[in-house]
C-alpha cells in the first residue's frame, strides 16, 4: 500500500509506536509528532503497529473530496 501511494507521488511520514509516552491517545500523539517531525502535513502518516494495535495507514484531507481526489493531482 505505501508504495503505491508513494508511486502515486503521495508524501508521507510516519510514528513509532514505541516511541508512544504513556497516557496519550495514539491517533493525537503520533500523528502532531510525525506533523512536527515531518514540518509539515503529509499526505499520509502512518505506523507499523505494535504488540496488541494493528498497523494503519491515515490519509489526510480536509475533507473526503480532497481525499478522494488526491490521486488525481
């Protein structure tokens, strides 16, 4: 999927969910640290999961017709 993406031109970032503090959401923590990290929003962020959450791939829009519409750029 993610090279797919990328042949699509699709800039991504990603998280590790090792690198998680405790206490924090997922969704809110690794997505502003790949943000920050990347200094700017991507396409895409992603993570490979860990023991007990499943890998994921999020991709970024301001709406779904953006989103949807982002293979045609």
């Amino acid at each position: 999927m993610l090279a797919a993406c990328e042949d699509l031109g699709f800039t991504q970032a990603s998280f590790s969910r090792e690198d998680e503090p405790q206490g924090v959401s997922t969704m809110e923590w690794g997505v502003s640290d790949a943000i920050r990290r990347e200094g700017k929003v991507p396409d895409i962020i992603y993570d490979k999961g860990g023991v007990g959450k499943e890998a994921m791939i999020r991709l970024l829009g301001r709406d779904a017709f953006e989103v949807a519409g982002k293979h045609q750029r």
